[in-house]
C-alpha cells in the first residue's frame, strides 16, 4: 500500500472518532465527550482528567470521577476505554451529584482483576458479569443499556451480563479513576430510550395556537409532508400536556429565502398555559459572524436564549437538523445534531416567570413563529419525563 493511502486511512480513522454517523443523528444519539474538551462535564474529587489526541485521560491524581453534568434515565452508553496491564476503572450510571457514584448509582467494572469477583462488565456490589477479559493497553467497547431496571451490558459486542436492579432511576453518567492506574476513554455516546411521540405527523391533535396580542400577521400553522409547518408569526404553538424534568427531541428546518436572512424560531420548556413566548427557549437561529460558527448570532441555535450563547453553530438553514434539548431542576443543556453546544446551570433563586427567575416548574412545550418572515417545519417531536 502506497504512503499516501496509508496516512489517507490513519486521517480517517483519527476524525472518525467521537463523531456520530448521519444514521445515529436521525436514531437519536448524543456525543457526551466532543473529542476536543471537557464541556459539559464537572472533575469531582482529586483525579486530574485531560484531553489529549481526541481522548479523555487520567492518569494523575487521588482518587475521583468525572461527572456528566446531564442526567438521563433510560438509554443505551457506548464508549471505547483502554487501560494499563494492572487498570481498574468504571463507567458510572445514573449517580448522584452528591455522595460515593458507585452507591448512589452503578459501578460498571473495567478491571481484569477484582478481589470480590467483580471484573469487567459486573454492577459492583449488586451483579458479577460473564468473564471476558480485556486486553491491556488496547482499545475495548461498552455497551451500558439500562431501560427501567433491566441492564444488559456488552464488551466488544459481546453481551456479559443481563439483569434486574431497581436501586437508581435516574442520575448522571461518570467516568472513574483509581489512583496510579491511568485510564483512556473516548467516543463517549448516549442514547435517550423511552420516548414518546407528541406530534402524529396527521394532525395538530393535543396543541394549542396562542398568537401575539394584536398580532398584524399571526401565524399560519398546517401539517405538510408529516411535519408541523409554520409562517408568519408571532406567535407560538404549545401542547396540551405539561412537563418538568424531561428529554425532548425534534428534527428543525428553517426554510430561508436567501443566504442573508436567517429565520428566527425556537423551542420553549416549562411554559405558561397561554402565556406567550414562556419558559426556557431553545433558540433556532443558523447565522454567525465573519464565517466563525464559533461567534453566534443571537445566541444562535441550540443556546439557551438570554442566558446562555451556543458554543458552535452546528446546524444549517434549509436542512433538517437533529435537535435534543434536557432539562432537569436546575440544568439544561441541548445537543445539535448530536453535538453538544450549551451547558446551563440555572442558579437565580426560584420562581416562575424563566425570564428572571429559576424555573423548575412543570409547564408547556411550545414552537415559535417568530415575526411575519417565520417560514419553519418541526417533526418527530418526542418527549421522556425524567423520574424524580
């Protein structure tokens, strides 16, 4: 083989880590690590994680775990680890904030060795996998499944261990580290399992129109093509149902007529019953400066309008675009095409008005027609409330 192709496939195979395949977009997965830094995660105790060459390490330090600053109920975890001859790590699942993650949630074990019989694969404490050893200083795959209190967990494809436990519903995903063995992690993903569809593609069943006082040009909403299509505005399209804590995802196009005007929308959480424009709004908005995706415009899509700008502008005008958005207490944070672009942590004092105060509250899901040049399509909204 020719140098040249020989470099074109280690390229390839460098940036095809911690992204997602167009498929996986569409399916619903998220990248919890970006492959280039720690946003979204928080370093908790002496451990001292890094990212370099497109993964996480640690490898200095007491003993600690990085924490996933989301937390998810039901869902499918992948992520690729590689550790020393002598490593001894874990994936934790659905861990509290506070106190030991192993106790408040679950311990994945990632060791050849354990001295109870917890190896590779095992819920420590609770469930010994199917023995499978893992190679020292090469690259394995866990698959983590937890959907109610069944977990199935696989390593490299394998599957080591299927069982029942019903101690933690819902909680943060981390990763661990014991002192003096460095561990490795990368194309850290997630899937939301356990969604539900508010929106048939048919009919506008289960929403309800609230246009802006004295609107000139209220919107025109329709179904086209099984999606929620809107024109002129303002004004905002809100379900029936109410939810606090909770996964939503959506698919977004925002038709623009030119490359100069970029439509103006978004998708609004925990919202008044006929109130207008309330709640936590998920902007929609693909412009940003002097070619730099990096310098949004008006928070830009996936920012957390008026508290919190998108990190990147991911998505495009005239394409549909994967849209997650996860709010629980306090926290929200959304995904763009799978890729995460806003992190917010929500510290005013309580109350119920979003736009001043910290909104935990249950309330409405509702779609923004912005002004009279609104032209959007929403589909495949789907929606899991978090358990308390």
């Amino acid at each position: 083989m020719k140098l040249a192709a020989i470099l074109f496939l280690c390229v390839t195979a460098l940036t095809a880590q911690n992204t997602l395949t167009q498929k996986e977009i569409s399916d619903g997965w998220v990248l919890l690590f970006d492959g280039e830094s720690l946003f979204g995660w928080t370093q908790e105790g002496a451990a001292k994680w890094r990212v370099a060459d497109r993964t996480v390490i640690a490898d200095a330090g007491d003993d600690g775990w990085l924490r996933q600053n989301s937390t998810f109920a039901d869902y499918i975890l992948k992520c690729d680890f590689r550790t020393g001859p002598k490593g001894n790590s874990g994936v934790f699942l659905r861990s509290a904030r506070q106190g030991e993650p192993n106790k408040t949630g679950y311990e994945v074990q990632i060791a050849n060795e354990h001295a109870l019989g917890y190896m590779n694969g095992s819920l420590v404490g609770h469930v010994k996998a199917e023995k499978e050893f893992a190679k020292p200083d090469a690259w394995h795959t866990m698959e983590m499944e937890a959907e109610g209190d069944h977990f199935v967990i696989k390593l490299d494809g394998k599957k080591i261990l299927d069982t029942r436990n019903s101690q933690s519903r819902v909680g943060h995903v981390g990763l661990q580290y014991n002192k003096d063995n460095k561990v490795e992690f990368r194309n850290i993903k997630l899937k939301p399992l356990g969604l539900k569809s508010i929106f048939d593609g048919k009919n506008l069943a289960g929403w309800k129109v609230t246009n802006a006082p004295k609107a000139d040009q209220p919107p025109v909403w329709s179904v086209k093509d099984g999606a929620i299509h809107v024109e002129k505005g303002p004004g905002q399209l809100e379900t029936e149902g109410v939810w606090d804590d909770l996964v939503l995802q959506l698919d977004v196009r925002a038709n623009a007529i030119d490359a100069m005007h970029h439509p103006n929308s978004g998708v609004f959480i925990r919202g008044d019953h006929g109130g207008f424009w309330t709640g936590y709004e998920d902007q929609i908005r693909n412009e940003y400066k002097d070619g730099d995706r990096k310098q949004a415009v008006d928070f830009g899509t996936g920012g957390i309008y008026n508290r919190q700008p998108a990190r990147k502008v991911v998505s495009n005008d005239n394409e549909y675009f994967a849209d997650t958005f996860v709010a629980r207490g306090r926290h929200l944070a959304v995904w763009i095409n799978g890729y995460p672009v806003s992190d917010f942590e929500d510290d005013r004092p309580e109350g119920m008005n979003a736009r001043q105060q910290a909104r935990l509250q249950e309330g409405t899901v509702s779609l923004q027609a912005h002004d009279p040049t609104t032209n959007l399509d929403f589909k495949n909204l789907r929606i899991a409330g978090l358990p308390k």
